[in-house]
C-alpha cells in the first residue's frame, strides 16, 4: 500500500530564529513605531534650537525682563508655548497609544487568527514563544522611546540651567518659562522609557487575556490612562517635602525649580491651614483679623530642586516592579492556555 511521504514541519529551534519570527509577525507595527520616533526626534531637536533661540532674542530685547520692556515682553515666545504647553499632551497621552497599538495587539491578534497554534507546536515552548514576543517588542519600543526622550531630557536640562543663570539671559528664562519643569519627570531621563514599557506590558497582558484585538486594544487604552493618573496622583508623596514658613501672612518665595506643592497659613500651635476667613480691608485690618484666628504666618510647601532625580528613579523603579509583575503574569498564563 502507497503512503503519501510525510512533509516535515518548520521548526524554530533557536533564539535567533524565534525572535526572527516576532519581528517578522509584527514587523509592520514595529518599523511604523521606528519611524514615527525618529521622525518625533527630529522635530524635537529643532524645538530646542527654537526655544534656545527664542530665549535668546527675549533677553536681547527685554533686558530687564517684565519691567520697563516693550509690549512684546507681555508674550510668551512662541516657542516656549510648544515646548511648555503644547508638547504635554501627546507625551502624556503616547503611553496610551502604546499600550492600545503596540501592546495589545502583541497576543491578541496572534490568538484572534489561531496563528498560535502552528507556533505552539514547533520544538519551542509556549512561554519562549511568548518570551521573545515581548522581548522583540519591548526592545523596539525600548529604542522608541530612547530616540524621543533624548531631546525632551535636552528641553529639560536647558531649560532647568537656564533658570539658574545670570544676567539678562537667566531672567529671560525665568521670566518666559514656567516656574517649575517638574511636568517633564515621566517623559525625560530612565522613566520616559519604563512609562512607555509598562504600556507595553500592560496591552500585552490584557491581550493575552482577552483574546479580542478590538476589545484589548479599548481596555489598554483606559487601564494604561488609569495607571498615568495613578502615578501622577502618588508622585508628590514618594518624597518628603521641604516646608518654608514665614512669621507674616506674606508666602516666602519659590525657590527656583522647585515643585510648589501647595501653601497656607500657620497657627500658633504649628498646624497649618490652608485658607483662612478675613473680609477685604487693609493690611492692619486683614492682619487683626488674621490674628484673631490664631493664624500667625505664612507656609509653601515644595520639593527641592535636588529631588528631582531621585524621584525620578522612584518612578522608574515603580513602573519596573509593576513591568516584572506583568510580564510574570503573562509567562505563567500563557502555559496554562488551552489551544482554541
């Protein structure tokens, strides 16, 4: 009896070959994530030769800064605007689009088409399957965000020196930019990277639950929102702050590039308050009447300039953990998968 020769099955037996696999599976997401990084670079390192120069032409022609300059003293530089203001809503919203269009897709798709199946049959095992997934990826996303965090650490690091100078130009940069730059934490340095991994993750992980490209990519978007808000609401109290008092109802100044947290009152017991009920009237008055309810001066409450960094490597620290946890979930889930 005739039997028809038996056709071997392609196998992936080495690390190369599987992480050959990822990218090839994936490869239209990950060259499109290239691109747009370089070109977000690009347009990043021409926004600071903009705002340097902008600056520049702010301390030549207001010398003096907000006192006895000419009208156009009264704007902001153009370039300062889009650094400052109109750059922060697509760094805090592009973990979003990764977690949503990189991450999700990442096991879901794979899983939606039955694709996996061929995979999980070859000489390798479900979880080096899944290993080089979200290392091929993860590594892509890592050189991503590497190429856009650069510049914007640049806009920072400028931007914080040059407050500090002297001379016209430091008042020009004090004058024209924000008191404080401490927005730039989650897209500069270490954690402009973790953030955009922990995306990563987070899609992923969801798409190896749910299966469903669409519905991984909807709940990616929003479970990814929810930890950036998250993180902005735990981030002022990972560090102690610095507590400046005064012994009048006048605020003690800022210092120069600190995170003015909030500010108040005091009372002659030490608490603080911060408002306090005076009607409008005089300084003697609104002092009386300050006095009258115990309150006997002033408060701001600020990280210092030095903290920084070290908040920064917090945060960073805090995205890896939850990274770790995540891609330990997703190696342990995938083993226990029943081929659908």
């Amino acid at each position: 009896m005739n039997t028809r020769p038996r056709i071997p099955r392609p196998t992936v037996r080495t690390a190369a070959g599987l992480a050959r696999l990822a990218w090839h599976q994936h490869r239209t997401a990950h060259r499109t994530a290239l691109a747009l990084a370089v070109l977000a670079a690009a347009w990043a390192l021409w926004e600071h030769h903009q705002l340097v120069t902008a600056v520049e032409h702010w301390a030549t022609t207001c010398p003096n800064g907000l006192t006895d300059s000419p009208p156009v003293c009264d704007h902001t530089p153009g370039a300062v605007r889009t650094v400052m203001e109109q750059a922060h809503p697509p760094l805090r919203y592009l973990p979003v689009a990764v977690g949503a269009l990189l991450g999700a897709p990442l096991f879901a798709q794979t899983l939606q088409d039955g694709t996996h199946r061929l995979a999980w049959t070859q000489s390798v095992s479900r979880r080096q399957w899944a290993v080089a997934k979200l290392c091929v990826t993860g590594g892509v996303t890592a050189l991503a965000a590497l190429l856009l965090t650069a510049p914007v650490t640049w806009w920072w690091y400028t931007i914080r020196h040059g407050r500090t100078a002297t001379g016209p130009i430091g008042t020009a940069w004090r004058d024209s930019t924000p008191q404080s730059d401490w927005s730039y934490l989650p897209y500069t340095g270490p954690a402009g990277v973790a953030h955009l991994l922990l995306a990563l993750t987070t899609g992923a992980a969801l798409g190896l639950l749910l299966r469903r490209v669409l519905s991984a990519v909807a709940l990616s978007a929003a479970v990814t929102l929810a930890l950036q808000t998250g993180l902005e609401q735990l981030r002022p109290h990972l560090l102690t702050p610095t507590i400046e008092r005064t012994s009048s109802v006048v605020f003690p100044n800022r210092t120069t590039n600190a995170w003015h947290l909030d500010q108040g009152y005091t009372h002659a017991d030490g608490s603080l308050t911060e408002t306090y009920n005076c009607p409008p009237g005089s300084w003697e008055a609104v002092q009386r009447c300050a006095r009258s309810q115990h309150i006997t001066g002033s408060y701001i409450r600020n990280l210092d300039p030095q903290q920084f960094l070290p908040l920064q490597w917090l945060d960073t620290a805090i995205c890896l953990t939850v990274i770790a946890l995540l891609a330990t979930f997703c190696l342990v889930h995938v083993r226990r998968m029943k081929t659908r």
